[in-house]
C-alpha cells in the first residue's frame, strides 16, 4: 500500500467513512439477497396460484355444466312422488389475481443506497481534504443508517413472512376445493348411476301397481290420472322401494345443501379456516352414510364406479 492510499485509510477511519462504507456494502448485500428471496418467493406463489385458478375453472365448470342438471334431474324424479324445495342456486367463483413483486419498494431502497454510495471522487475529496469538516456530518449519517438497515431487516423480514402466509392460504384453499371437487363428483356419480336408474323401476313399478288396483276395481287405466304417492307403499311388501324414495329425498336436501354452500365465496376471499374444512368433511361423511342408506333399498344391485 502506498504512503498516499495509507494515509487516506487512517483518514477515512477517523472521518468514519470507512464505517459508511461497510454500512453502505451491507446495506447493498442484504437488499440484493432479500430481492432473490422474494422473486424466488412470489414465484412459487403464483404457480400456486395458477394451479389454484385452473382447479376453480374445472369446479365451476362441472357445477354448472354437469353436477346442476343431475340434480335437477333428480328433482324432477322426486317431484313426482311429493312435493320438494326446488331452490338450486349456483355463483360463479372468481379467480385469485397473479402476485406482484414489489418494485416501486425495492426502487425507493435502491435509490436509498445510491444517495448514500457517494462516488469513489467524492469519498476521496470529502475523507481526505476536508477530514474535519465531513467527520461529524459521517458519524451522523452512519447512524441514520444503522437505523434504516435495522428498520430494513425488520421489514424484510415481514414481507417474507406475508408471502409465506399466503402460500399457507393457497394450499389451504387448494385443499378446500379439492375436497368440495371429490364431495361434488360423487353427487353427481350417485345421481347418475343409482338413484336415477332405481327411480325409473320406483315409477315403472308404482304405474303397474296402479293399472293393477284400477283393473281389480274395473276401471280403465285412462280413466284416471297414475296415483304415484310413494307413502302408499309404507308398510308393504313394496316397503324398501318407500325406503329408497324416502332416503333419495334426504339425499336431495344433502345435496343441495353442499351445492348451494358458500364455501367457495369464503375461500375466494380468504375466509376459509380448518373449520370450514371440518364442516366439509363431515357433510361428505353424512353424504356417503345416505348413499349407503340408499344402496340397502335398491332392487338393482350396485358398485361405485361402475
């Protein structure tokens, strides 16, 4: 080291500036590492995001398309055999918005290090000609930004947190629809394939039964409308066809009730909690419960997935 970089070191040293410095290159390495978090963060964010948005889509999309005319479907079944709340209702869900990094934050913390990262002209002149004149000027600035890299941290490290909450959110909420998507599908594979096809033997059976009592008391069939009460059946030896229309009515309500729940409003606008999730969970277990309920009842025998 030369004899002129010697002396402008022991000046600096005592002008404080080479504390500046080493504040202004910490300063530098913390913001560069906390920008690489966040983009790494918000990264994994909106792919979750994505991925929550497209799963949305599907939902909506097999609710109104699929799952609503199987229900309605099966109302009109039920329909005929007594009266049923009709009350369906369907809201289409919103998609969750792409996270931004945050520029205009990281722009007034570069510009922040840039007032403060004098250029090397101007770091020789001040620490070197004008050793006394710049030293309490330093010292004060050094303290400005111990405290403004402290601040800093403590801000960083909320920003961080906040994205990671989020990510919690969205895997929660990825959770939650999940469960509403397998809940809703096997309403809808239930309809379909065990309760609509046993309704139609119900209302075949019931239509003979009644041209039977009509011919028996010599009347003919077109004389009189199809007497279709299932409570008639109570009690008979047609008792488990009663069963079975009596407990398609009680899936009914559970359906609807599942269909029309705001679960998904909730978890649009970030309301969802593990009780929500709860409450899911054993509206399903109610809902399987039933569906078992109604394969004891049924004449056509009957397998999920078939």
């Amino acid at each position: 080291m030369s004899f002129l970089d010697l002396l402008s070191s022991k000046v600096q040293s005592f002008t404080g500036e080479a504390e500046r410095r080493a504040l202004v290159e910490e300063f530098k390495d913390v913001h560069s590492e906390h920008k690489d978090t966040i983009h790494s963060k918000i990264a994994i964010l909106n792919k979750l995001i994505e991925d929550f948005n497209r799963g949305i889509q599907q939902l909506n999309n097999f609710r109104k398309n699929k799952v609503k005319v199987k229900i309605d479907n099966l109302l009109n079944f039920l329909i005929k055999f007594g009266n049923v709340d009709s009350m369906i209702t369907f809201a289409n869900e919103k998609q969750k918005e792409i996270a931004e990094i945050p520029t205009k934050a990281f722009e007034s913390t570069e510009s922040y290090i840039t007032d403060m990262d004098w250029s090397k002209d101007d770091v020789f002149k001040k620490t070197f000609f004008k050793p006394f004149g710049v030293r309490a000027e330093t010292r004060r600035q050094n303290l400005s930004m111990k405290e403004e890299l402290t601040e800093y941290q403590m801000e960083i490290k909320s920003r961080e947190k906040q994205i990671d909450f989020k990510q919690q959110r969205i895997n929660m909420d990825k959770k939650i629809g999940v469960l509403y998507y397998s809940t809703i599908e096997m309403i809808d594979q239930t309809i379909e394939k065990k309760i609509l096809p046993e309704m139609e033997l119900v209302e075949a059976m019931l239509e003979a039964e009644s041209i039977k009592n009509m011919i028996l008391v010599q009347q003919k069939p077109t004389d009189a409308p199809m007497n279709k009460d299932v409570s008639l059946l109570k009690g008979t030896i047609y008792d488990r066809h009663y069963l079975f229309v009596k407990n398609s009515f009680l899936f009914f309500i559970l359906c609807k009730k599942i269909y029309n729940t705001p679960i998904l409003t909730k978890l649009l606008n970030e309301e969802i909690t593990n009780n929500d999730f709860m409450q899911l969970e054993n509206q399903k277990n109610v809902l399987v419960k039933q569906d078992e309920e109604l394969s004891i009842h049924m004449m056509k025998e009957y397998s999920h997935g078939t």
